[in-house]
C-alpha cells in the first residue's frame, strides 16, 4: 500500500485523476479539450508532489505547469486553430499498431520497475525540506542552477527569433 | 508490495499515455501536450524515488525542478517553431508537413 500520512485510497483516486486525465489529452478530438483536460491532470501531478512530501516541487509544479505553460499552450492553440475544418481524423493510421505497442511497453515498465532492484527502500519518507533542497541546490549544483538560467535566456530568445514576423526583404 | 513501486507504476502508465498520444495524435499542439505528459511522469518517478530510497537525499527532487524548468523553455521553443511553420504553411497537422517528400 502505498505509504506515507495519507489514507492509501487517496493515492488510488489521484492516480486515477491522473491517468483519466492523461487519456482525455490523448483522446479529446478537440484540441482545447485535450489542453484543458492537460491543466487537470498537471493539477493533479501537482497533488501527488504534496503527497510525496515535496511542497516545493508541488508549487513549482503549479506556477510553472498550470499557469506558464498551460497558457502558451493555450495560446498557440487559439493563433493556430485551423479554421477550414473538415481534419476529422485525430489518430491517424499508427494508431493501430501504436496502441498495442503502448500496451506492450506499458506492462513490460511495469514488470521491470516493480521487479528491479532499487537499493534499501523504506516506507519512511525521506524527502528533505525545501532548507535542505535549497542548500543541496545552492551548494552542489550551482553550475547547473547557472546553466539552466543560460538555457532559459537562449530559448526565450530563440522563440522571439522563430515566432516574429519576417521582414521585408527589399 | 513497498509504496515506491506503486508510484513508479503511476509513472510508467503516464508515460506509456503520453507516448501513445506522441506516436497517434495528428496535431502538433497535442502531439507537444503528449511530451509534457511523459516529462510529468518521469518527474514523478524522481520525486517518489528521492522520497522512499535512502541515500538519494533530495536529489531526484531537485531533478525534477530542472527538468520542469528546461520543460518550460523546450515548451516555448516548440511552440514557436509551430507558429512560425503555421506561417509558412497555414496548417499544423503533422502528416501535412511534407515539403522534404521526393
């Protein structure tokens, strides 16, 4: 059963919240419906970082999940919403051979990562506060942490060069 | 059954949906909606693993934080990569992109 200081069913129901979810963005032909039921099941990630004692993770989760991402998605949906219609299909031909490969990959994970050797696990929770994620982060990983913020300078100004106008070439 | 494992088959079933959704959907926008399915998941993995195996002390939590941030910036790069193919061609169903086809 799954640990921790909740009631286990809890654990049932938000994996089910999530993986509902997951399947409505796979299967909405709507391409709206597939992004708002992609904001619920975030919301859902979201609550299963609670549950697995990281609070910072959780809110990270909503800030940058739910509400940055969702609204870029959301965005590109509605400047790119084809309005000729008539595209019905919403699985195309894979889609035969696709589900029971996903299937297949599905239960053999399953097998391997309940089977796998993990080391000592215990039903104890042992995630640190978010004082000990931010000494690990400012401590060991500060490389990282400054090449992450280089990463997120060169993606912001790639998309401003992808997605503006062209000039005018004269 | 030890409640690290419960986790981690959530995990692996999000991703598994999320790589269907990859391998299925026609659109771009979803097909990008698919991707951050399958990053939740691995992100779920990490935190639960960083949660229940001693020794890891935080470092799976911290993963995921960059893993969510670099999320962010693959999010907008994609997404601005569509837009501006949407420009060129008015349609953002992959088996359209056909340009390279001899």
């Amino acid at each position: 059963m799954p640990g921790g200081d909740f009631h286990p069913w809890l654990f049932f129901i938000l994996a089910a919240w999530i993986l509902i979810c997951g399947l409505g963005v796979v299967a909405f032909k709507k391409v709206m419906y597939s992004a708002a039921s992609m904001v619920a099941c975030f919301l859902g990630v979201a609550f299963a970082y609670a549950l697995l004692n990281a609070p910072l993770v959780a809110v990270v989760q909503i800030l940058v999940y739910v509400g940055a991402i969702s609204i870029v998605i959301i965005f590109a949906i509605m400047l790119t919403e084809v309005q000729d219609g008539g595209y019905d299909l919403f699985f195309n031909r894979q889609a035969v051979l696709a589900a029971p490969l996903a299937v297949a990959a599905a239960a053999v994970l399953t097998v391997v990562v309940v089977t796998a050797d993990v080391g000592q696990i215990g039903d104890k929770a042992l995630n640190p506060s978010v004082k000990g994620i931010s000494l690990l982060l400012f401590k060991g990983y500060v490389f990282p942490f400054e090449l992450v913020s280089l990463v997120l300078v060169a993606a912001m100004i790639g998309a401003l060069v992808l997605a503006r106008k062209e000039e005018e070439k004269s | 059954m030890n409640a690290l494992y419960w986790w981690l088959t959530l995990a692996v079933l999000l991703f598994c949906i999320g790589a269907f959704g990859v391998l299925v959907r026609r659109n771009v926008i979803v097909v990008v909606m698919c991707l951050e399915l399958m990053l939740n998941a691995v992100n779920i993995a990490l935190v639960a693993i960083s949660n229940f195996r001693a020794g890891a002390l935080g470092a799976g939590t911290l993963f995921s934080l960059f893993i969510i941030t670099l999320a962010a910036a693959e999010v907008t790069v994609g997404l601005a990569i569509v837009i501006a193919n949407y420009r060129n061609r008015r349609t953002v169903q992959t088996d359209q992109y056909d340009e390279l086809k001899g």
